[in-house]
C-alpha cells in the first residue's frame, strides 16, 4: 500500500508539475515573442527532456564506470525517443479521439512538425550510423556534426518565427493571478518551481516501476495531453517532435563521447522502431499535409512489436 500511496502521490505532483510548466512556458513564449511551434519544439521540449538527460549522465558518469554503466546510458538515450515516438504519439492520438470525439486531423503549423519529424529521421539516422564506425575519433567527429544538425535546426525556427509566428490564446499565469503582463521573473519562477516539481515525482516512478523511460518521458505525456485537450495541437507535437529531435542530436552527441556507443541487437531494434514509428506521421504530413489521430494511435503497435521483440529475447536467453 506505501508504494501504491507514493505511486500515486508522484503521479500527483507530475501532472500538477506539467500543468503549471504548461501554464508558464507558454508565457515566457509570448515574452520572448517566440510562436506555438518555437514554443512546443524548443522552451517546452528542451525542459522536459531534462530527467531523462540526467538520467543518461548519471548512468554513464556516476552510476558504474565501465560497460555496465555505458549500458544503461546508451538504453536510456535511445529509449527517450523511441517512447515518445511510439508510446507518447500512441497516447497523443488517444487524447485527441478522447477529447473530441471524432477523428478529424490535428490543427498544427504542417511545416513545424514536418521539419522536426525530418529533422528527427535524420540526426537519428545519423546516430545509429556512429555506432558501426571504426574508431572513437570518427565517432567523436559524427558527435559534432549532431550538435551543429541541432543548432541549425534552432536557427531554422527562430528564422521561421522572425518571419511571422503564430500565438496560442493564454491563461493567466498561475503566480501572477490575474495579471494580464506578469513580470519575466514570475514565468521564470513558476516554470523553475515546475521543473522542481516534474523532478522529484519522477524518481518514485524509476525506483518503483524500473521502467526509466517510460518514466522520464512523462512530462513530455502530460504535457501534451493537457496542450491537445485546449486545442493547442503545434504545442502538443512540438513538445513531442522538438524532443526527439533535441534528444537524438544534442544527448546522443554526449553518449557518443562518453561512452564505446556500440548498439546490440535489442538497441539497435528500438532504435530502428523509433525510426519506423516517426516515420508514418511524417508521410502523412508530406502526402496529406495533415495527421489524423489515428495515424498517432500506429505509434502503440511499434511499442507492442518491441516489447514482444524483448520476449522473445528473454526465450532464447532462458
């Protein structure tokens, strides 16, 4: 029953945590004059991303020098995206038919998510490429050429939003009651206090479930179902999509440095799945120019196929 309790108290204090981070990073978005998809894909994705970041650099630095620790370090890079494009999509598409009720296409800036699942498809392509080179240097060299994908990518967007971006409709800041132009020191506090708040709710979860991605990415969940049930549909992927891409350039470039980056059969598969799974919505955006709830829902089969592809593993082993 205790860890019933801390279970659910932890789940409590994310969902509250991502509410107000919500809340506030839409606000520092509009004081920084940055549009829905600059938010989504940079401010809301880069902060999210951080439990899992710590996770991998607590892995590889401090948990165990040597191959165990640069085990659990590579599982938990290459498992972050591979759960947002599998599960968290899955559960993205489910809000959407749950919310509405219907299964018309997102309301999104096509170009936003078009770019970022591109960018995504090939910085993570990239990654998985590194780990078949033949000596730590050209690694390292690759390890750089992902940190500079993802500098350019920024750039892209901050062209894109000079050039005109979009702005949500937004709710009081939570802090500042309501004050229709709270102070930057007041976003900047709430979405602090709300980090703190993701930050201590998702260690319960890790020691409890054993499941560190699945545990890390949940703010990234919250977030986005809290963003597509106000209709905030480019909040929603981008916080999704931009995590991606932030997490196979900028945290798969450390992995690469820090760590053999040599992927087994087991992360080779996640990887390729994650891949897979990005892969349908990206079509329907470049086909269709939209993508429909369902397309999203594709993204639990790709998580089922790995979990039977570890079954499988276990068989064999045993």
């Amino acid at each position: 029953m205790r860890e019933l309790a801390a279970l659910l108290v932890s789940f409590g204090i994310i969902l509250i945590g991502a509410e107000a981070f919500t809340n506030g990073i839409e606000w520092l978005g509009q004081r920084l004059k940055l549009g829905a998809g600059a938010v989504g894909s940079i401010l809301a994705a880069v902060g999210t991303a951080l439990p899992e970041t710590m996770v991998s650099l607590i892995a590889i630095l401090g948990l165990k020098k040597g191959t165990e620790g640069a085990e659990i370090g590579i599982g938990a890079i290459l498992g972050a995206p591979f759960m947002l494009a599998t599960l968290a999509f899955f559960i993205t598409g489910l809000a959407a038919l749950l919310f509405r009720r219907n299964n018309r296409p997102l309301r999104l800036e096509a170009k936003v998510v078009r770019r970022d699942l591109k960018f995504f498809l090939i910085v993570y392509s990239m990654a998985i490429f590194a780990s078949f080179l033949s000596n730590q240097e050209l690694k390292n060299d690759m390890a750089w050429v992902l940190v500079l994908a993802y500098g350019v990518y920024i750039l892209l967007i901050l062209r894109d939003c000079i050039n005109g971006c979009k702005h949500e409709n937004l709710a009081p800041l939570y802090v500042a009651g309501q004050t229709q132009n709270p102070t930057l020191v007041k976003i900047l506090g709430q979405i602090i206090i709300a980090l703190i708040a993701i930050a201590i709710g998702v260690p319960v979860f890790v020691l409890s479930l054993i499941i560190t991605p699945i545990a890390t990415e949940l703010p990234e969940k919250f977030n986005s179902v809290l963003w597509i049930s106000r209709g905030k549909d480019t909040l929603a992927m981008g916080n999704l999509t931009g995590a991606m891409v932030f997490q196979s350039s900028v945290i798969t470039a450390i992995g690469i440095v820090l760590t053999p980056w040599k992927l087994d059969t087991l992360a080779l598969s996640s990887a390729l799945l994650a891949l897979g799974a990005a892969m349908i919505p990206y079509i329907s955006l470049h086909r269709k120019g939209v993508i429909y709830p369902t397309t999203l829902l594709i993204g639990g089969a790709f998580y089922l196929l790995f979990i039977l592809t570890i079954y499988r593993s276990l068989i064999r082993e045993t």
